[in-house]
C-alpha cells in the first residue's frame, strides 16, 4: 500500500515537472493531455467520418449530377454559337423564340445517357421529313429527272435509301462538326467525370490501370445520323416542312434541284372523266392541274402494251407522303408515347390491309385499269371477308397489294400536283376513317390492343424472343410428325399430303404454336394474335388450349425416342 502510494505520487510529480516544462503554446495549437501516451491503434478498430456535416454530406452526393447537367447545358450553348458562327442555314432557327435550349439538347442527347428525353421522338419525325425531301429532290434532280420516271418502284426505293444513308449523314455531322456536340455518355456517379478530363483507377490486385477518358467516348456511325435527323425534325415541328428543306439542303444530304417543273406536262391520255372525278372525291379534291396523273395512279403495272406509265412512281412517292403525315399526326396527338408505341400506331395505320379497307370502302377497287386475270377474283374474295367486321378483324385477310398501292399512288399524284400542302390534306383526308377509330380505342387500352397490327404486337410485347417461319403443310408433318396445328377455332392434325401453309411461333428454338391456313400472310397474322392473345389474358380460352396443346406435343416428343428404340431393336 505504501509503495503503491509512493508510485502514484512519483508519477504526479513527473508529470508536474513534464508539463512545466512545455512550452507556451500559440494560436491555434492544441495541448496535449495530461497523462496519455501516444499509440498506435490498428486500422480496423476505428471508424472515420470523412464529413461530418451531414448537410454538406448531401450537398456533395447531388454534386456531379448538378455538375453533369450543368455541363450539357453548356454543350447546347456553344452548339448555338457555333451554328451561329459556321452554320448560317441554322443560325436563324437556332436563335428564335420558338426553340428553347431544352429543345437543343434533346435533338443532341442520346439514348445512351438514359434521361427523360432524348432524340429518339425527333429523329422519328424527322426521318419521314428528310424522305419526303429526298423523293421530291430526286423527281426535279437536274441530272436524274429525265430517267427516274422510267425506273421500279424498289429500284427508285433503293435510290432514295442510299440519299439518305447514315454513311452519308454522318459524313454530313463530321464535316460541319456537329458530332463534337453530341452528348452521349451518361451519368455513373460512381465514375463519373467532366468531359475532356481523363483518370486513372487503380484496380486491387492488378498491376494495370484503367483509363477513363470522357473526351474519346467513341461515336457509331448510327448516332451522328439520328442527331442529323433529329435537328431535321426538330426545324419541322417548330417551322414547317419549306424550312426543313432549308436545312436538308444546308446539310448537303439531298441534290440540286429546279422546281420550275415538278413533272413533266407532255401527256395526252385522260381516261374515264367518270373514274377522275371519283378520284378526286377519293381525296377530297375538287380541281386537279393535271388529271392524267389520276390515269397513272390507276394503272396497274400489267398494263404493259398502253401508252400510260403505271403506278410504280407515283405510289413510291406517296408512300413518302403517308409516311410523314401519319408521324406528324401521331407525334403530336400523343407527346409521351415513346417512338415503340409510335411505330405500332403507325404500322396499323399505313399497313396494307388498312389501306386496302379504304380502298374498297371508296369504291376504287372498280376504278384500276389492269390486265391481270387473277385480281378480280382476289379483289372479290377480300371484299366478301371484310365485309361487316370491325377493323380487328382485316389481320385475318390478304389482300392484294393493288388495293393499297393505288391509295398510295393517288396521294403521290396529289402531292405532284398540289405541293406539299395538297398531298398531306389529302393524306389526311383519306385516313380520316382510320384516324378517328384510333384515336378513340386509345383511349381504351384493351381496345386499342384488339386493333394494333397482331405482327407487330407480338415484336413489341416479346421482341426477337419469338420467331415465325412459314412451312408448307407436308414439310412440317414430316419434321414434326404427330404435332398439332391450329385451324379455324380447335386443334386439328396435319395432313402428310396437305398443299396449306403452317406459321410456327418458336422461342429459344421451342415451338409454341402453329397455325395452318392456305395463306401464308393470314397464317402469320393469326399465330401472331393467338400468342398476343395469351399475353393479354394468361387465364383465358386460348391459353388453356394451348397447355393442352402442349401435353400433347409432349407426350408425342417423348414417345418418338422409345418408338424409334423399339424399331433399332
């Protein structure tokens, strides 16, 4: 006890003597505490707060997302002075009042950067634009006027695809340096840096180093021709289709035209004046400059032997002028459908069935001047089935392409005749019908599904999980033998000697349906709505059917190894 109290007093006196000698300490400086020693403490047994103001915490957490937009912001105004500088065919529509800088930078964001907008919905609009630029710019091409008129449909189509290829967009964006502005990458909080900047990771346990470099993010090909079309798109929403012409042609993707002639007046041929006023009430016009071109789109091409040109070119050119007037519709009749839904509005719209359903309800079935002997018959047989049903019911029709390819035609002859303004109203005018039932089963989703286009249902609901392939009967019985099809409204085998064809839906190589019919379009059509059909309601007829389907399939799959075991031995 003694000795114990003798330590105790040995240490205050040490520490006394320690404490007076320190020296005076300054501003700033901290004392040390009496007492302790300083020791070393393992790594593990302490934890550090790195910031201990949980405000600032926050503040720092939305700091590279305030910085990433703040950045794309900056992007879109030295895009603005650079056009203003370089770009004199976009400096006047960049610096109005009607285009904001929000409007900027979705013509110039990516799909990749993963925000609420991108260029996806102008590129959309603006691929029809630059179409209907291109057809126009080739029919009064100064060089290619005189001998387009003479060349198919799908060779002009071809023409018209490689005037506005991404190779050539893009050639367009790199050479006025668009592709600079373009913003693509998209925010990774964990790894996120300011463009132009470049880092380094150190990975633990590699040697090697990852670079990050924002300033070399590699551009596709694809990307600089959606922007392209997406600039395009965006001056036709704010300005009309005569300033979008501008700017293809300040871009350089279209060709030296002169328009003092869209089309040549050497033609003496008139036909029935019965069948052109028919026409012109068809489209809701009353005069027309030049009532030969009515003959022409009536004429189908197997009138080889007469002096009038058939419809080829002229059907080429108004399936530009449907295409736009129907994006231009739906893109601004529903602003937040994303460009998938789009698409499947629009393909029901512009399909052939659906034009062939106005065709015959406008009485222009009678109205073709054709010599091919098989197409009344076939013009007969459509019009019988389609006869009383709603439009749902066209995706279990084929009809002939003439049907829809004069509807085309006729919108091209209104468009060559009357300018752009002629050919969309009466584009809009012929489709009013279509229009009006879309716009009011939208409004219904179940609705709206019963009348998409069943091919393309079933692409946006599954994508390229599903496949179709079209069999002829006897092939499909001798690959499959003792599998089931569907024909009608029930299961039925397949005859070895049949002459039908037979869709078959697969996924992942599985076979989940097939369907036999003597047309292999309405074949396709209906295995297409039977699996939408399945999607839409898992506990419906339809899908009960095909679980027994299944145990069918199944239990032939499983008895043909034992069968054939059972013939070896």
């Amino acid at each position: 006890m003694v000795e114990l109290e003798r330590g105790i007093k040995g240490n205050k006196r040490k520490r006394h003597e320690k404490t007076s000698k320190q020296k005076p300490l300054n501003e700033g400086e901290e004392a040390q505490l009496d007492g302790l020693d300083a020791v070393l403490m393992p790594q593990e047994a302490c934890m550090e707060a790195r910031i201990s103001d949980p405000a600032l915490f926050l503040h720092l957490v939305f700091l590279p997302a305030f910085l990433y937009h703040l950045e794309r912001r900056l992007v879109g105004h030295e895009f603005v002075l650079h056009c203003k500088e370089n770009l004199p065919f976009l400096k006047t529509y960049l610096s109005s009042e009607n285009i904001s800088m929000e409007d900027i930078l979705e013509a110039l964001t990516a799909k990749s950067c993963t925000l609420k907008l991108s260029y996806d919905r102008l590129e959309y609009i603006g691929d029809a634009v630059l179409k209907l630029a291109q057809t126009d710019a080739l029919l009064n091409s100064t060089q290619l006027r005189d001998w387009v008129s003479c060349l198919h449909e799908g060779h002009l189509t071809a023409l018209r695809s490689a005037l506005g290829s991404n190779s050539r967009l893009n050639n367009a964006a790199v050479s006025m340096s668009i592709d600079k502005f373009i913003m693509l990458v998209p925010l990774g909080r964990g790894m996120w840096l300011p463009s132009t900047l470049q880092s380094e990771i150190r990975v633990p346990g590699e040697e090697t180093q990852q670079k990050i470099n924002t300033a070399n993010y590699n551009l596709s090909v694809k990307v600089c021709a959606d922007v392209i079309e997406a600039i395009i798109g965006l001056i036709f929403i704010k300005f009309g289709f005569s300033d979008a012409i501008k700017v293809v042609e300040g871009l350089q993707v279209s060709l030296e035209t002169d328009t003092k002639d869209i089309a040549p007046r050497n033609r003496d041929y008139r036909g029935s004046s019965k069948i052109r006023e028919h026409a012109k009430l068809f489209l809701g016009r009353q005069t027309f400059n030049d009532e030969s071109l009515l003959v022409e789109a009536l004429t189908h091409p197997s009138c080889l032997h007469k002096d009038v040109p058939s419809y080829q070119k002229l059907e080429w050119v108004g399936d530009a002028v449907l295409c736009l007037m129907v994006r231009e519709f739906i893109f601004r009749e529903y602003p937040q459908h994303t460009v998938g839904r789009l698409n499947l509005i629009e393909i029901t719209l512009v399909c052939n069935e659906s034009l062939a359903y106005l065709s015959v309800n406008g009485g222009l079935h009678r109205c073709i001047s054709h010599e091919n002997l098989s197409l009344p018959h076939r013009i007969r047989d459509f019009s019988e089935d389609i006869s009383g049903k709603e439009q749902q019911s066209l995706w279990g029709t084929e009809p002939p392409k003439a049907l829809a390819d004069v509807v085309e035609s006729l919108l091209g002859a209104a468009h060559i005749d009357g300018g752009y303004e002629a050919g969309q109203s009466a584009a809009a005018y012929v489709l009013r019908p279509m229009l009006t039932k879309v716009q009011r089963n939208l409004e219904s989703s179940s609705s709206a599904l019963a009348m998409m286009h069943p091919k393309q249902l079933m692409y946006e609901i599954c994508g390229q999980t599903l496949k179709t392939r079209i069999w002829k009967e006897h092939e499909f019985t001798s690959k499959h033998p003792g599998a089931l099809v569907y024909q009608g409204s029930n299961f039925v085998e397949p005859n070895a000697h049949g002459d039908g064809l037979v869709c078959q839906v697969t996924c992942c190589g599985v076979q989940l349906l097939a369907v036999l019919d003597s047309r292999h379009h309405v074949a396709r059509n209906r295995a297409c709505a039977l699996i939408g059909a399945v999607f839409k309601d898992p506990l419906g007829k339809m899908t009960l059917d095909l679980k027994r389907w299944f145990a069918r399939n199944a239990d032939v799959n499983n008895a043909r190894p034992r069968v054939r075991q059972r013939e070896n031995n």
